[in-house]
C-alpha cells in the first residue's frame, strides 16, 4: 500500500514575482507547509516529537525541478511522501501538478534535532513511522553535498531580521531561496527565462542580528551562491539552474 498526503492551493499574488511567476521562496514554502500537514495527518508532527522526543524536524536539504514556470491563480497540487525511517535522515518525496499535469518534483532531507542541544536523533527511533511510507512512489534521487566553484565572488551582505524568523526562533529555510535568488539579481532575467531547478543546502542556523556574505559564481550552466558569516563559516550553499519558457 502506498501512503501519500495531497494538499492543493492556489498561486495567488504573494507568491509570485513581475512576471507572474512562483518564487522559489514560495514554493518551498509550500512544500514545506505540505511537509508539515503531511507529517501531523501520520501521526509524527511537531507537537508529537516534542511532546514525547523533545525535539523537532529540521530541513537540511532541499531540490527541486520544474517543467515550467508556475503561474499566478494557476492551482496547484502538491501529493507527498516519505522514505521510511531508516538511517540518521528521512527522505521526503513529491509530485507538483496543475490541473492534473505533472509540472514538477521535488526532493528533501530531514533529520530530528534535541530541542535544546540540537544534537540529532536517530530516525528510527519513531515507531510512528513504521508502515507508513510511500513504498513504490519513493524517489531513487539522493541529494549530496554540492560541490562549490574556486571562482566565487562576493555579491552582496545581508543581515538577518525579524521577518526572517520562524517558529523554531532561526532564519525560516525558505528565506534562503530569497538570498540567492538576489544575490543573482533575478529581477533581470526577463519573462522569457525562469528558475527551473534549485538545491539548498542548510549548513548552519542563522538567527536575527547576523550577517551573512553572498558569494556567487557560475559554472557549466549552473550558479551558485554560499551564504557565509563574519568568520567564514558557511551557512547555507544553493545551486540554481535556469530553463527558457517555452510558450
């Protein structure tokens, strides 16, 4: 049996940039938000690990890929799933469609961090997750560390602030996907291109009142951007691809 969780939205204009077209930002907040549902609907959500593990779910990568760019008031569906509880991190899969065509995928890694120390978990400690995967649906796509260019070069500072926190009390993961893409000054890029694929790496938690450097760079078609701190340590790195629209 195959068990999946399916939520579907509206792209409304909090989601969209000028030319009509779902931020990364956004998307991944959906997702996200998917996650979550998807997670309270089996049984394994927030309140549950704190209540009985004292501790929460933390995202420490995400990747996705669309066919084309998403649209304002196009609706979208997002069907959800995860891996099992094998390993010290969980796979979460997902299928994107509009109007019952498949736009997109989407892949992420999570892990379960002590809330105070946040020392992790091991997954398979959640009896909860037992059975209730999504068997056959699961994706064979890993996302490994990515690999960095020699060539960045620094494109910007930005400092952390209250509107970057989330519930946890640290800068909310989808504000990464914000970062990059201005550190890419995708305000340039014309209705005719779009953000077609993108992978973040969370490195380190970031919290209002820090800074962090932006370093770009661009390699066989792929740009990447690395958030880093005062000290050098990185924070977050991002790969983005970029696809034509295609009428």
């Amino acid at each position: 049996m195959s068990l999946y969780y399916e939520m579907t939205l509206p792209i409304d204009s909090r989601d969209v940039d000028g030319n009509g077209f779902c931020k990364a930002s956004a998307l991944l907040g959906h997702i996200q938000e998917a996650a979550a549902q998807a997670a309270e609907q089996g049984g394994f959500g927030r309140e549950l690990t704190l209540e009985r593990y004292h501790a929460f779910w933390m995202l420490t990568r995400v990747w996705y890929r669309l066919r084309r760019p998403l649209r304002w008031e196009e609706r979208l569906t997002i069907r959800t799933w995860h891996r099992g509880n094998k390993g010290a991190s969980m796979y979460r899969d997902y299928d994107l469609f509009v109007q019952g065509e498949l736009v997109g995928e989407c892949v992420s890694v999570w892990v379960l961090a002590d809330l105070e120390n946040r020392q992790l978990l091991r997954i398979g400690a959640l009896s909860e997750l037992d059975g209730t995967d999504g068997g056959p649906l699961c994706k064979e796509k890993k996302l490994s560390k990515l690999r960095l260019p020699d060539t960045l070069e620094l494109a910007g500072r930005r400092r952390m602030r209250y509107s970057d926190m989330d519930l946890n009390g640290h800068v909310n993961n989808t504000r990464y996907a914000d970062f990059a893409c201005d550190a890419l000054e995708m305000e340039h890029l014309g209705p005719d291109r779009f953000l077609s694929s993108m992978q973040i790496g969370y490195l380190a938690e970031c919290r209002p009142g820090e800074d962090l450097l932006l370093r770009t760079a661009r390699e066989d078609g792929t740009c990447y951007v690395q958030g880093i701190d005062e000290a050098g340590k990185s924070r977050f790195d991002a790969a983005l691809i970029f696809g034509e629209v295609i009428s």
